[in-house]
C-alpha cells in the first residue's frame, strides 16, 4: 500500500493518460476536468469527454473513481476501462440526455418534463446561485427539466433565471407547472420498512411488540422525499398509518414514518435524530436532522422542536 497515490496524484494521472490515449482518435475531441456544485454543495471533479459531434460523453467523478483505486483496482485496469467505455461510447447515436440540450429552445416540449425536488437550503446556496426555488422551511424546492420515466434511468438539468427569462415565464407559474406535472399523490410510495428494506424482523418478537415503521418516497425512490410537498399525500399516509405521525427525513430520497402511538417522546426523538444525522458537510443524500411531526386533524407538518409549521 505503500505506492498507493493520493488524490490528487490519481487525478492528474487519469486525466493525462486520458488525454495520452484518447484525443485525437476518432470521435473524440478533447478531455478535460472541471469542478462541479452537487447537492448539498458538494464540490466534484469531473472527467469531461467531448465529442467531435459536440456531445459529452456521460459525466463520471474522479473521486468515485479514486474510491475504486483504493478498494484495489489497478492503475492501468482503470485506465483501459475508461478507454474502452468512451471509445464505445463515442459510436452510439446521440443518448436520452443529448435530446435535452435540443427542447431548451422550444418551451411548449420543456413544459411537460418540468419537476421539482426537496433539498436542504443551507447546504444548497452554491448550487442554488442564479437559479429560482420556493423556500419551504429549512428546504428549497430546486426546479428541474427532467428526461426519463424513472425506470430507465433518469437524467435532469437544474432551470436558472436565463431559461425563465428565455421562456418568458416567472416563478410562480414554474411552480404550478411543475406541481401539476408530477401528481404527487398518485406516484407517492409507503411501505412498511421490512418490506421496503428487505431487513427481516426477529421472529421471536410478538406481532403486538413490534412497532409501525414505513418508509415513505416516491415510486421510483429518486428524490422521493419530494411528495411530502402534497397535502393529498400527507392525509393518506395518516389513513394508512392511523392516526398522527412523526416523520424522519432519512434523506433527499425518502422518510421514515412512525405512528406517534409507537414513537418515543418529542426531545428523545429529535435527540436521537441529530446523533444519527451526524454526517460529513459533504454528503450529497442529506435532507435534515430535524424530526417532523404531522397532524391529521389540523392537516398541519411542523417541526417537532420548534413547533414551527412547514405546511
């Protein structure tokens, strides 16, 4: 392990390799690395591969790459399985996220594709710069074109003002297409954990002892936090649970659920929320530490802590 490479000495090898190897054989035209903002601000290089038709090639993270290297893969292993995917790559027709780049002109084809999802505000100000959200609490919903049905894969581009202004529509009207668009109550998933899991339950615990815990996103579990943002959504769990519920943002992907009937108290709840929300700055699936609580009568969600209402 001794000659095992830095990060940043990994970095500069791919990509100069890279270059060695690639530019100028045919259908490629340049190889670059540049930084890009993810969620929750997280700062990646990327390994960009243009193509001579003026196509990228799918976007891979040299740091992805790097965890691979550490987990034992070899230098030149790496190298020529970059080689061979971009080279595959870059002699298939133009991929579902080429079609993007040719709708941005035409609004009356983006409308339909328009979506938004949860993120957490004071990790997003980076990402969020020059781009329209609504603020909802400690979360922002980022708005989004997004290309794919969910089970084929999903790729996405984050609107900014430009394309509001190109488009000539504002903020609010965004909003109200991108709501309509998702129907978030009839695309919304709750199961049980053990069921969306797969982690079996000891046997020889009582079927009474064993505490209501769901798991609540979307139907294709990408951004499925997102559908709590529905009011239809919100009563309906509460009539599938029965009754009041706190709701735990596991992450930008889904919730847990649990009846307040199983739960334990407020502080204990929201203690033991913040002792396992204790994530690096950079994880990019962090939605909140905060615990949230959902009352069915008052059809109201507020943050169990502060008691403040969210909607």
């Amino acid at each position: 392990m001794g000659n095992t490479l830095r990060y940043e000495g990994f970095r500069n090898v791919v990509l100069s390799q890279m270059k060695k190897r690639l530019e100028g054989y045919w259908g490629i035209r340049e190889i670059s690395r540049r930084e890009a903002v993810r969620n929750n601000d997280t700062v990646m290089d990327m390994l960009l591969v243009e193509l001579v038709d003026g196509r990228a090639a799918p976007i891979l993270y040299l740091q992805d790459l790097y965890k691979t290297y550490q987990e034992g893969a070899g230098m030149e292993e790496i190298l020529q399985g970059l080689c061979e995917m971009f080279i595959t790559y870059s002699s298939m027709p133009a991929p579902v996220e080429h079609q993007l780049s040719t709708l941005l002109d035409d609004f009356e084809k983006v409308r339909p594709l328009i979506s938004f999802r949860l993120i957490n505000g004071a990790r997003n100000k980076r990402r969020m710069q020059g781009k329209p959200f609504s603020r909802l609490g400690e979360f922002l919903l980022a708005y989004q074109i997004q290309v794919g049905d969910g089970h084929g894969g999903i790729y996405a581009t984050q609107i900014t003002n430009a394309m509001l202004e190109e488009w000539d529509i504002d903020e609010a009207e965004l909003h109200e297409i991108a709501l309509s668009n998702m129907e978030l109550e009839k695309n919304y998933l709750l199961q049980p954990m053990e069921e969306a899991t797969g982690i079996r339950i000891d046997p020889s615990v009582k079927p009474e002892d064993r505490p209501d815990i769901y798991i609540l996103t979307s139907k294709w579990k990408i951004n499925g936090a997102t559908v709590i943002f529905s009011d239809e959504v919100r009563q309906k769990v509460g009539a599938q649970v029965g009754g009041d519920y706190y709701l735990l943002p596991s992450s930008i992907h889904e919730w847990v659920v649990i009846p307040k009937r199983w739960a334990r108290g407020k502080d204990e709840m929201e203690q033991l929320m913040q002792d396992s929300s204790d994530d690096p700055a950079g994880d990019e699936e962090f939605l909140s530490n905060h615990v949230y609580e959902y009352d069915v009568q008052k059809e109201q969600l507020r943050q169990t802590a502060t008691s403040a209402v969210l909607m």
